[in-house]
C-alpha cells in the first residue's frame, strides 16, 4: 500500500484530534536583516565576513567544492534537524509534500523557469545522470561533451556509451576563445545526423570559463539536437535565467554557491522533455509529463530541503547581482594583477562576462600539485590543483566572505613563487 493511500484509508481516525494541538509549525525564523541596508559597502561584506565561521589556521580559497554555510542559514537548518525529530513521520505524512512543493515553486521562480519543470534533487550529478540514465538512447546514437567537464558526468557517457553503444565525441575547450562564435563551432563541427545530445558546462569548473550556453542551444535545436546543461557552479554564483538560456535540461547543486547545508540540487526538464526521460527510481507519479515522476529517491534528510528556503533569504538579502558583482571583483582583484606578471598563467578568459568567482593561475615550469602544496604549507592558503589537458594550475575559488586583505596576501605569495 503506498503511504497515500494509506493515509487516505487510516489517516484522520488514526492520527487524530490528539496532534491537532500538537506543534507542527516547521516555519523558520524568518531574519530580520533590514539594519544592513544602511551600511556601506565596506561595512556589509564586513558584516558578511562575520556571519561565517571561519578556520583561522588557512585562507579557504577553495570553495567550488562547495561552499560553508552562513551562520544564519545553519541555526535554521539545526533548528529544522531539531523540529521534524520531535515531530517523526507526522511531518512526513502531513506536510512534507507541501514544503517541496512551495520551496521548488520558489527555486522555480528565482531561475525563472516554471515550477513544473523543476524539482529538487540531491546534487548536480544525481540532476544530470537522471538525464544521461534516462535518455531513451539507440545504438549509434551520438553524444557530445568536452573533456574539460566534470569527470563523473563524462563517467556516465562513457557507461551509456557502453550500455548503449552510444558514440562519444568529445571536444576541448580553449581557455581563451576569440569570440562565442568559436564554442558555438567547435561543438557545431561535431554534429552529425545520428547526434541526440550535447552536455555543456554553463562554467568550467577547473577554469571558471563560462559558456555561451543561449548560442549553443540555438545552434543545436536547429539540427534537432538536445542540450544538457551543467550548471553546477552557477546558481547562487551569478544570476541564472533558465528560460532565457533556451536549453532542455539543466542541473546544479545548491550547497555550492546557494551555500545549502551539502545535500540539495536542482533538476530542470523542458516541460516537452519530460515525458521521454525514462525514470530511474520508480515513482508513484504516473502522468508522463509530470517531472516528479522522475526524482522519487524514498526517504531522505528532509531538513536539508527546508533549509533551502533559508539560504534563498540569504540569497535575497545580499541581491543576486550584488554577489555576482562581489564575487568578480573579488576575482578580478587579484586575477587583473597577476595577468602581466612574468611566469604566471592565468587560464581563463579576460573577458568579464566571461568569468565570475573562479579563476585558474599557474606558474610556468611549476607543477600545479607543488603549487598547491606550498601555497597551504608555506603561505597556510587552501586552493585545489589542476593538470588537465590545457588547465594546468591551481583553482581558485574564494567566496563572499574572502575580504581585501586575504587577497593581498595571496596575491603577493603567487607573486614570490613566480619570480
Ligand atoms: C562542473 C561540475 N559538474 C558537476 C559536479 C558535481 O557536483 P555534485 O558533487 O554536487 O553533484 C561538479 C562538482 O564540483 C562540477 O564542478
């Protein structure tokens, strides 16, 4: 018996006049942030500075893995942890659904999209491999991605490829195209008549590039080809219009930049698209073109999606073009000085809507491990390196709360290390 019907069947007799007056209000503490709308600029990346728990003993400058939970959001999902532990499967029986409806009605209104083409999954990779699992592929079918993408998504091309006999053709992205018009072609060129779906990342992970993703669709749609957009690092990082980019699919994972306590993403089909995705898990959904049917994992940490809302207010009270604009110029802070300088790489494009957060740097003749290495035990910065095809360097990826003074002391260390 599914526990709906159950519920229909014993539901009201059997839970009772007893939990009416029990205490079933999971609302958070809605904060109240208005004194920061006075503060200057200065004073407000200070006071976000402090919102965060911080390890003294390394500057993070690695936060693509995903990024720490502001203090605020974190007491309401402790908060919410405490709540449905007292409250057990009657929150799951009587209010569970709601809650995910009204958080992925209101995720579905900050990427602009419509709410029944969004639903809430546990990360990026669990949003793309339901597409890359569930796409109704035939043999000789044909893929495309770039061997700059995340290395799981490629794992799963490479297991329908061998499930399938789906063929794989996989391009390189230059770190610094002359114009959109040279992405658009290289994955153009690769197109033939038996060509199904195209995987593009909306930012390279190892570089911070982002793609001309509109371009890319527009382009594919008119030889009848599909796109599935990576957009792990994006949502919460700059703003994101999914109706806008014109794709089919589009995945994140929100305990990245929406800084969500780890455990949430988001899964985007195109409301004609939904229907031909065959399920992974089963579902209780029948309609074909209802996306619930395709993101039923049974039970999981609930408190984790509600503190979704939270991290949106979070969102909300900095503004999404305030921390789009923070995370650039913290980026271009020290990228902008370390361009010029003798021996230093830096692999991701100078264009400023071409990058956001991340960037990459090396230094000639240096291993990118070494780098990495020094930079945490002689300079106690935290950075991830990367030697891969044309990205040989160290990410880096800092955050809102990285000030002025974090960077200067990493600028002036790459610079030592360069000469
Ligand atoms: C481009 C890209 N895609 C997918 C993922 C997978 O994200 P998650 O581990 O949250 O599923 C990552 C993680 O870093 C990534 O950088």
């Amino acid at each position: 018996m599914k526990k709906r019907d159950f519920l229909k069947t014993f539901g009201t007799a059997a839970i009772g006049a007893p939990f009416f007056s029990f205490d079933s209000n999971l609302n958070y503490n809605h904060l109240d942030y208005s004194e920061r709308n006075n503060l200057s600029e200065k004073e407000f990346w200070k006071k976000i500075r402090e919102d965060y728990t911080l390890k003294k003993d390394y500057i993070n400058l690695e936060n693509g893995y995903y990024c720490i939970t502001p203090n605020p959001t974190l007491n309401n999902f402790i908060s919410h942890v405490k709540k449905i532990n007292i409250q057990g499967s009657y929150y799951m029986r009587h209010h569970r659904d709601k809650d995910n409806r009204r958080i992925e009605t209101r995720l579905a209104k900050f990427l602009s999209c419509s709410p029944e083409e969004l639903v809430v999954t546990r990360n990026t990779t669990e949003s793309l491999d339901l597409i890359v699992g569930g796409f109704p592929w035939k043999k000789g079918d044909e893929a495309i991605y770039a061997t700059q993408d995340y290395g799981a998504m490629q794992q799963m091309f490479k297991l329908v490829s061998k499930r399938y006999g789906v063929v794989n053709k996989i391009v390189s992205v230059p770190n610094h195209p002359k114009s959109d018009e040279e992405i658009v072609k290289l994955y153009e060129d690769q197109i033939t008549s038996k060509t199904k779906l195209i995987m593009v990342c909306h930012m390279i992970n190892i570089t911070g590039h982002i793609l001309p993703i509109r371009k890319i669709c527009d382009m594919a749609h008119k030889y009848g080809v599909e796109v599935m957009v990576d957009g792990a690092h994006c949502v919460g990082h700059f703003k994101v219009n999914i109706s806008e980019l014109n794709c089919d699919y589009y995945g994140s994972s929100l305990h990245k930049w929406l800084s969500t306590p780890l455990g949430v993403g988001i899964l985007y089909v195109s409301k004609n698209k939904i229907s031909k995705i065959n399920p992974l898990l089963a579902s209780h959904v029948d309609e074909e073109d209802n996306i619930l049917r395709l993101n039923h994992i049974g039970t999981h940490p609930v408190y984790t999606d509600l503190a979704i809302d939270n991290a949106l207010d979070y969102q909300e009270m900095i503004g999404v073009d305030r921390k789009e604009n923070r995370l650039r110029y913290i980026q271009r802070y020290w990228s902008d000085r370390l361009r010029k300088v003798k021996n230093i790489v830096i692999n991701t494009p100078i264009e400023k809507h071409k990058s956001c957060g991340i960037a990459n740097v090396g230094i000639k003749n240096m291993d990118p491990g070494k780098l990495a290495k020094v930079l945490l035990d002689k300079y106690q910065i935290f950075t991830v390196a990367i030697n891969h095809e044309n990205v040989v360097g160290c990410r880096i990826s800092p955050n809102v709360y990285t000030n002025e003074q974090d960077l200067e002391h990493f600028i002036s260390s790459i610079k030592e290390l360069a000469t």
